[in-house]
C-alpha cells in the first residue's frame, strides 16, 4: 500500500499558493491508521495543536482525540480543511475547537490561548507544528521580507505560544516542538527554512532545563520527507516527482507514521524524557 502511494505522489499536481490545501491534494494524506489500538492515554487531556488543519497536524489531532484528548486547533485561513478535523475529532467522541489567524502576531497567540482556556477549561499540551518554507537556490535570493516572514511563523511563534500557554500548564504538562530532518543534515535549497528547525532545537533543549523543576517536559520531533500540503504548495513539479526518494526507504512518509511519535512525548510513556528530539525520517542517520 505504501509502495503504491508513493508512486502516486509522484504524479501529484503542485498547488500554487501557500499553505497548501490537504483537500486537494491526490493522493491525500493518510492521517490515521486504521489498525490504530488506544489505551487511552491522554484522557481527558486538553491539546493545543498549532497547524492541525492538515498534514502532521492533522494526523497528530486524530491521534490525541482516539487517545481521549480534546483538541484546539489554530490554523491560518484553510477553513474546508480545519472543518473536516473538527468533524473528525467530533466522530471520535472528543471536543475540538478551531481558531483562525496568524501565529506570527503575539497579541493573537495570547488571545487564542485565552479563548481555549475559557472554553476547553484548561490546557495540558502545546504542540507547535506550523510552519512554512520557500526554497532558493541561492542564500542572495533571500530576501529580507522572506527571511523575517519564515522566521516569524516559525521561531517567534513557538515563543508566542508558549509564552501564552505557560501561566496555564501545570507539573505533568508538556511541550511539543515540530523540527526537521534538515536542521541535521541541511539544506541547499532551504537554507532560512532549515536555520527556522536548527534554532527549534536549541529552544527545546534550552527550554526544558528551563522548565523542568515545574514538572513540565518539553521534547520535539523530526520529521523527514513526509506528504502533506506544504510539498505541493512549496516544490515544482520535478520535485514533487521525486520526493522523498532520497532517503534509505525510498519514499515519503505519511502522517500517521509520525503522529505517534506525539502520542508517546505528550504521555506517561515519556515521563523521564525531556529536551529530546525524535527522528521519524525514513531511515537517515543523525546525530541527535
């Protein structure tokens, strides 16, 4: 079935605006497995899930709602995709409340968060996973308009967020950090992209020993090439051909093989991990 996907994403159309829309993408995302057994592990929990409209995202909000959490999800302005989380959380029995507008404007970020804690009671886990990039093949084809816009949806925004949601977690809560594969190996083409996940990294290391005498984890993630709308939305159609062929696997993940890397970091399971960087990547060797 994988084999066969991945085939089909190399004859995937690109879409020619950003973020990307998961409801036009063929083949779509697999977000959720359908052999996916819960325990239940994040009962009653309260998630924020920064970008979980689509994608990542969207896998990880499935994932958490089947675990018992209930979910919020700020997203830019992808309201069809965002709908279809909602009705999906919905169906699973657990809450889910979406808002919309920029992460990249602290004063939102603060009043989302609010708007979450008045309705949704309590917040338990922060998952900040969006982002966006814009390749060049030259760091002189940088603009300084493209270099504060990434490193505004994604650094300062962590840091929004984060500030927002702190007065809120208590001793067993937790941070979760979206990276990438590329703050390890790096980027030709993605070069203010990668610096973005690079200095993730360093704030969810540096974070945790911040936080940790206050009982709250933070941890992050490191995807690899995996199929969500950001690829169609970011790459050419020579690219999209040949996504994520060039790792040991030889093919792009989906979704739903890196959302229970979440599951696990937002759980007991992970009670004496803090500061720690999971790798779902295809098989690429880093040094974590």
């Amino acid at each position: 079935m994988r084999s066969k996907i991945a085939k089909q994403i190399t004859k995937a159309k690109k879409q020619h605006r950003q973020p990307g829309l998961e409801y036009k993408m063929k083949p779509k995302p697999k977000v959720t497995a359908s052999s996916h057994h819960t325990l239940k592990k994040l009962k009653d929990k309260v998630a924020i899930i920064t970008g979980g409209d689509s994608g990542i995202g969207h896998a990880i909000a499935l994932a958490y709602a089947k675990e018992g959490a209930h979910i919020a999800i700020i997203y830019l302005n992808e309201h069809k995709d965002a709908k279809r989380v909602q009705s999906e959380v919905k169906a699973l029995g657990r809450e889910c409340l979406l808002i919309a507008g920029d992460i990249g404007n602290e004063k939102f970020c603060q009043q989302a968060v609010k708007k979450i804690k008045k309705t949704l009671k309590k917040v338990d886990i922060l998952v900040n996973n969006a982002a966006e990039q814009h390749p060049q093949d030259s760091i002189l084809k940088i603009s300084s308009k493209q270099l504060i816009k990434t490193f505004t949806t994604n650094v300062f925004s962590f840091f929004y967020m984060i500030k927002a949601v702190l007065p809120f977690l208590k001793k067993g809560s937790c941070i979760i950090n979206t990276s990438s594969v590329t703050t390890y190996k790096g980027s030709d083409h993605l070069i203010d992209y990668s610096a973005t996940k690079g200095a993730i990294v360093a704030l969810t290391r540096s974070l945790s020993q911040s936080l940790v005498e206050k009982g709250i984890r933070v941890n992050g993630v490191a995807p690899g090439p995996i199929w969500t709308p950001l690829i169609p939305s970011t790459f050419s159609q020579s690219h999209i051909k040949k996504f994520g062929k060039n790792v040991p696997m030889k093919r792009a993940g989906q979704p739903e093989e890196v959302a229970p890397c979440y599951v696990f970091l937002a759980s007991d399971d992970a009670s004496y991990m803090t500061g720690q960087m999971l790798h779902p990547n295809g098989g690429v060797i880093v040094n974590s």
